[in-house]
C-alpha cells in the first residue's frame, strides 16, 4: 500500500514518548517523582533521573516494594509515576496493585512498558497479555493505552492532572505516528474517531489502532466502508461512542494486542449487551501465552495484522445480514 505505510522517521516507541514526557513534567511540576525497579534504561525513565536525581528513586529488583513506596510518596502529596516492565508492575505486584494503590485510591500513576506479544524475543514470561483484564477489574483504577507516541504525551498529562491510581499500558517497539487531521487531544474516558463507517466499526486500542487503520483503507478499496474508532480509555469507556458505533455500522470488530478475555473486546461486548446488541468479532490473542519471536512473525502468528482485521470485518458484516 504505497503513499499509507508511516516510514521508520515516522514512528517512536510508546516507552520513549513516556520518558520524554515525564521530563518536561518534572520541569514543569515540582511534586513529580518517578520510582523505578532497576530497568531505568529499558524503561526510559533514565532521561528523568539525570535530569532530576533527587527525584528519582530506583527500588532495585522489589516491585511489590516499588507499588507500596509509590503509594507512600502519593499519600505524602507527591505524583509519582512508577515504572517498570508491565509483568512485573501489574503482574508480580498486583496485590500491591489492588490493596494499596487501588482500595487506598492513591494518586499514583503505574506506567508498564513491554507489554504485549511485541516484547518480541523476551517470550511468554515478560509479554504479559492480561493486564487491562486485571487492572481494569480493580475499583477505582483508571486503565489508559496509548497509540502512539503523540498520544502517549497526552495521555500522561492526562494522568498527571487527574487525581487517583492510573495504569498506562506502553510497549517497547516504535509504532507509527497516527495521520491526525488536527494535533492530538485526549481526554480521559473519551475515545478518538479516526474516521466512520457506514459498514462496520474497527475498535482498536494500542499497536492495533494503525493496523485497524490500513485495514480500513483497504477495505475501502473494495467498496467497504469501515470507521475505525481509537479506545485508549480502557477504563472508563467511552459508552456513548460503542453505542454510536454501532448504531451507525451495525457491525463491530474489537483489535487489540491482549487476549480477547476480559481485555478491549470482552469492555465493549459488556456495553452492547446492556445498551445496543449488535454482532461483534473479537481480534487479540485467543486463552494463549505468547512465545519468543520478532515482531513481525509475532502479529502474524496471533492474528494481529491487517489482512486478519479485514477477515473480521467481513466475518462481522456477513453476521448482520
């Protein structure tokens, strides 16, 4: 598809549009500090410990400790971001997750990188795959994933202005910059309508937000329109627009880059079952660990390419007929 593929100069890693952000927050804001669990450089939160070593708090090789110390800064009227990889974060510290970030309502805010099967190589033991499930169920916790890196920024002035615990889900690999019309905004519990449909609605959250769009643009070529709607607000979501995705499609494809249990599509089938019932096909990884690989041959083994989401689409659009 010439003219549609974003060049390498074009994309950034969700992680470095992270680090880079919590720079400028932390020149902006005094009440920024940042913990982390020894993988600073993996991370990019480094860029923030140079910058501001007496704000920066590296907890070594202890997540369960770096939660609970996050927690302490919060309730002492600091923002803290806390980092570290997303297993570890809302994996191995999810009890901490819950009963001291989630149940107290800390204001703090837990920025997982390398999520995902698109870690790549690191396998099944760091490509966590459940934790918008496990994060998502906790009360209080607001649950964010970003796009791209022009998101990222947003979403994580977004999570520095509200008050209250906050996952943001951020990968390792450069994505694409999403073609905007106008610069991004976002707004927590808003989604973002990167175009509409007539045919079906491609709803994507993350890496699957450019896939749902090259999908789409193919589609379009053989005569299907489908609208392909951003989700990064995971929890809260954006009911009004799942309603109105439907009604004006009839046809709905979740995509995203997590096992389709209790993740984006499982979110969304909860809010047309009680408000607009309407046939929806699930893409994300299917009651499956992911193992080691390159990114490409990853997307491709798990169904997470283009061409699947255009399979969904016509699988979903023939349900309605």
């Amino acid at each position: 598809m010439a003219g549609i593929v974003v060049t390498s100069k074009d994309k950034v890693a969700t992680r470095v549009a992270y680090g880079e952000t919590l720079v400028a927050l932390g020149r902006e804001h005094a009440d920024v500090v940042v913990l982390d669990a020894d993988l600073a450089c993996s991370t990019m939160t480094e860029k923030f410990s140079k910058e501001f070593p007496d704000r920066f708090f590296n907890m070594g090789i202890a997540e369960q400790n770096l939660i609970d110390v996050g927690c302490g800064f919060a309730l002492a009227g600091k923002v803290p971001f806390v980092s570290t990889f997303a297993m570890f974060a809302v994996g191995k510290a999810w009890e901490q997750v819950r009963n001291s970030a989630g149940h107290m309502l800390a204001n703090i805010k837990i920025c997982g990188t390398h999520a995902g099967i698109s870690l790549g190589e690191d396998a099944a033991t760091h490509q966590i795959l459940e934790d918008l499930a496990t994060t998502r169920v906790i009360p209080g916790m607001t649950v964010l994933i970003p796009s791209d890196g022009p998101e990222t920024e947003a979403i994580i002035r977004a999570a520095y202005a509200y008050h209250g615990p906050v996952y943001v889900r951020l990968g390792r690999p450069a994505l694409p910059v999403i073609p905007r019309e106008q610069p991004v905004t976002f707004q927590i519990g808003k989604a973002e309508w990167l175009r509409e449909g007539k045919d079906a609605t491609i709803i994507a959250c993350g890496l699957m937000v450019n896939q749902a769009r090259l999908a789409a643009l193919e589609l379009e070529a053989d005569g299907l329109s489908v609208g392909v709607l951003n989700m990064s607000s995971i929890k809260p979501i954006d009911r009004e627009a799942i309603v109105k995705a439907a009604r004006d499609s009839g046809a709905i494809v979740t995509a995203e880059e997590h096992n389709i249990l209790g993740g984006l599509g499982s979110a969304v089938c909860e809010v047309l079952a009680e408000e607009l019932p309407t046939p929806v096909v699930r893409v994300g990884t299917r009651d499956t660990y992911g193992e080691s690989g390159t990114l490409d041959d990853l997307l491709t083994k798990y169904g997470l390419m283009p061409e699947d989401l255009k399979q969904a689409v016509r699988q979903v659009i023939g349900k309605k007929r």
